[in-house]
C-alpha cells in the first residue's frame, strides 16, 4: 500500500497529466491559423506568420509547463501565483499582435488559448473578469475602432471553451478537497481512538493495579499471622493479574465490556481489600441506561479512593441519571487537579451526554458525580 507522502505524489502526478491533456487538446485548433498562413501570398509574410503561430504554441504549452510545476499547496492547485499567469500570458498577447499583423482578425481566435490558459491557472472570482478584459481587448474594442461590428461567433467560443475549463477546474478542486477532507476524518478517527485505546488501559490497568498493590501488601502482612488468609489474597492476585491482562487485549481489540453491576462486584471486593467500608448498592435494582459510563465512573473513583483519599469508608448512590461515589478522605481541595484518569473519564462523560462534578463531600472527602440530563435518560428508554 501507498503511504500519505506517496499517495500524495501519485495524485500530484495525475493532476500533471490531466493538464497536459488541457494543454494538447486546445493546441490542435492552432492547426487553422497555421493553414491561414501557409495560404498567405508573399513568402516573408507566410514565414513570419507560421514562425508567430509555432512561437504562440511552444509559448502556450510551455506555460502549462511552468503552471503544472508550480507548487502544490493543498486544494487550492494549482497555486495562483500572478507570476506564472502574467508572464505567460503578455507573451501570448504580444504573439497575438504580431499576428493579428499579417492574419488581421483572424488572430483574434488565438484569444481562445489565453481565455482557456487564465480559466484553468485562476479561480473563477479573479479568472472571470480578465477573460472579460480579454474578449474586450482583443474582439470587441478593435472591430468598433475599425467601425466593424464584433465577431459574436469569436466572443462566444472565447467565453464558451473558458467556461467550460473553468468548470473543469472546479471539479479537479472539489475532488482535491474531498479528497484532503476525507484524510483528515481518517487522521481523526485513528487519533479518537488511540485515545480511546489509552484511556480505557489506563483505567483497567489503575484500578487492576492498585487493587493487586493493596491484596499483595496485605499478603505480606498476614505471611506470619495467617497464612492461609495469605495465600488467598495471592490467589485474588494472581487472577486479578490475569483479568488485566485479558481485559487491555479485549480493549486493545474493542471488545472490552463495562457494566455498572460487574463494577461493583469488582469495588467491593478491592474497597475490603483496603480495610475500607464499603456502602454500596445491591446488584438487583440497578439502572440499565448508561451501565457502561456508570461502570467505568464507578471503576475510577474507587481506584482513586484506594491509591489517594486515606479514607476509611466509601459511599456509593446509584439513581438512572446520576452515579454518586463519596469518601471520608483527604478531599480534592479547593482546585481539584484531573490527573489522566480523570481527564478521561470527563471526555468519556461528554461524549455520551453526561457531566462529571468533583468536589468536597458534605461529611469532608471527596465527591465523584457523574450525571445526565433527564431528558437524555428518556430519549433512550
């Protein structure tokens, strides 16, 4: 497969082509004006004039060269830099006097190039007021000096074969637009979810971890005074490690499953594990909207409680639009710091429609909220 910068090329080259196209196509209408000249009685004339034309051509193409070339700047290509139109362009011009010398009004069907060459180089707010000028300058104004009426078939071919390459600038830039649209939503969506990946490891892996921390202290501690008890809490250990390990490969994989009931099974058993008293619901009359942001409120507010509050008992309200996890711990403070944990638990929460509040408990301590609108609530059920 292409990478970005590859693809990137690939495109550019593609653009090139299909301008080199523009360029050959219109080029074989100067096969009239070459046989004008080639009709033309004296020889110094004919020669003059077919050197105009072949001159007017290498021009022509040479300035879809310099066009091409030019830097490509996003879905703006072709980048409207005025020196790469005005250049080109009063070349051409001149070349079109110095045969409108010999070929009169006849030349004036070589405004066809310049009209085609600034609709494609320019956008169409500053392509369609030159190619006014144009047909102005090189048809309209001469004829009335000469007191002939304007050629109205010249003036439509130089304002039709404009527009149409115009039109087909417009369709180049709004595939290049889709196209620069599409990879930003490919960049995007990849970035959503590494963060997505990030914050839900994190968040099995900081509740995982520091329950095994708590089970594996407390181990240690009953080593001599209850064995037995030890090799129980080593055993929760051990299959608290293996439910981490199982639980970043489902995330990994995006089948990672949270539920607010199997939380709480999960917070009593680590809260007792830290020697805290544990208020928490039963498992028979829990909300079933928003289970899974309940879940993971609940699995990050523990673990916050066991790893930083020093408290002693933890309290847990359940209602179907609010989760409510309280301590008697040290607190937040007056300016609660959001680690990484939290961080994430909040975008988690605004991402499904809900808010998170943290603040000082009524009893001190801390207080997690996370809460949704009722209105949410009773779009869903």
């Amino acid at each position: 497969m292409l990478d970005d910068s590859d693809a990137s090329e690939a495109s550019i080259a593609r653009r090139r082509r299909l301008g080199w196209v523009f360029a050959w196509v219109w080029s074989v209408y100067l096969v009239d004006p070459l046989r004008q000249a080639a009709q033309l009685e004296q020889p110094v004339a004919r020669w003059y004039t077919l050197a105009v034309i072949v001159a007017f051509g290498l021009c022509y193409l040479g300035s879809y060269w310099l066009l091409l070339r030019s830097p490509d700047n996003g879905a703006s290509w072709p980048s409207p830099q005025w020196r790469i139109v005005v250049g080109p362009v009063a070349a051409m011009s001149l070349l079109t006097i110095a045969a409108s010398i010999t070929l009169h009004s006849s030349a004036a069907g070589l405004g066809i190039y310049l009209g085609t060459y600034i609709a494609f180089a320019l956008p169409i707010r500053r392509s369609v007021p030159l190619v006014l000028v144009l047909i102005l300058a090189i048809e309209v104004i001469p004829r009335l000096l000469s007191g002939q009426p304007p050629d109205f078939g010249t003036v439509q071919s130089i304002a039709m074969s404009s527009f149409a390459v115009g039109g087909i600038r417009q369709i180049i830039m709004r595939n290049r637009q889709l196209t620069l649209a599409r990879k930003q939503l490919t960049e995007l969506a990849v970035a959503e979810e590494r963060l997505r990946v990030g914050r839900d490891v994190h968040d099995i892996l900081g509740h995982s971890l520091t329950v095994i921390t708590v089970k594996t202290e407390l181990a240690q501690r009953l080593m001599d005074l209850d064995p037995e008890r030890a090799k129980t809490e080593m055993a929760d250990v051990e299959r608290l490690a293996r439910e981490a390990l199982a639980g970043v490969r489902s995330t990994v994989g995006g089948l990672r499953e949270v539920s607010l009931a199997g939380e709480l099974v999960n917070a009593r058993t680590a809260l007792r594990a830290a020697e805290i008293d544990a208020d928490l619901p039963d498992g028979d009359d829990l909300p079933t909207r928003n289970s899974v942001v309940f879940g993971w409120v609940l699995r990050e507010a523990v673990t916050n409680v066991i790893r930083h509050s020093g408290a002693r008992h933890c309290t847990v309200r359940v209602t179907p639009t609010s989760i409510d996890v309280t301590d008697d711990g040290v607190g937040f403070g007056d300016t609660p710091k959001l680690g990484s944990g939290l961080s994430g638990l909040r975008e988690r929460l605004q991402a499904a429609g809900g808010d998170l509040t943290l603040t000082t408990g009524t009893d001190g301590g801390s207080r997690v909220l996370a809460t949704f609108p009722a209105a949410h609530t009773q779009e869903h059920e």
